[in-house]
C-alpha cells in the first residue's frame, strides 16, 4: 500500500467517521487525517489549505474520501462545484465516494472522475485496494 501524508475525510456519521480514521491509523499512524462534515465544508477546506499549492509537503490533502448523503451540500453538489471551479491541479486529488450499494448511487458515482466507489460499511480490504489504485 502506497503513503500518504494527509488524507481528507468528508462525513457527517460519526460512526462511519471513527471507523474510517481506526482503519486508516491501522495501516499508517503517522498519516494526518482531517474531517469536515459536509461537501460545503469540504470546499471551504480545500480553498483554505491548499491553494497555496497542491504537493505533499502543502496543506493540500493526498486522498479525499467523500461520502455521498450528507446535509448542506452532499457528495455529488460537492464533485460538480469541485469540477467547477478555477482550482488547476488541485483536481488531481483523488476522489473515493463512500456510500451504499444503491445501484443508482453507483451509476452516477462513475459520471465523475473518482478514484473508485467504496460501500459503507468500509472495510481495511476496500480501503487498501483504493490507496493501492494511487500509489
């Protein structure tokens, strides 16, 4: 499995939450894991953190797990205000959407460019197949 320095966790179930960050510290402890709880949030985090470039000694974070149903602005208005925006190579972190196994969920995952499609609950295996799709 590849290295990361710093991935991005966006979810507001804080069950979820927890179980992705004790999966993750399982594989690498040393790797940063910041949380917002909606795609807004998310956003607002990426604008703060990372235009002041994008790279693994930035703020910017190397992986963005992205759950779909969330309130404010789910995972779908986030990719399509992401695609959006003038943010350059900032569109070149990857995206993994965490959700069910709702087939309608699945089909429109695949119309943007996500790294891959991760159904809750999340596993280390589901995971791990995903940081090795990166590294």
């Amino acid at each position: 499995m590849g290295r990361f320095n710093k991935i991005l966790i966006v979810d507001d179930d804080d069950t979820g939450t927890m179980l992705t960050k004790m999966i993750i510290e399982n594989f690498d402890p040393s790797i940063e894991i910041d949380v917002v709880w909606n795609g807004r949030e998310a956003l607002n985090y990426l604008d703060k953190y990372c235009f002041a470039g994008c790279g693994r000694d930035s703020g910017c974070p190397e992986l963005i797990l992205l759950d779909i149903r969330m309130p404010v602005m789910d995972g779908f208005e986030f990719l399509e205000k992401w695609q959006t925006k003038d943010t350059g190579d900032l569109k070149k972190i990857p995206v993994a959407m965490l959700s069910s196994s709702y087939s309608g969920d699945i089909a429109k995952a695949n119309k943007y460019q996500i790294m891959g499609y991760i159904e809750k609950p999340l596993s280390a295996d589901s995971l791990a197949s995903i940081f090795d799709k990166i590294h």
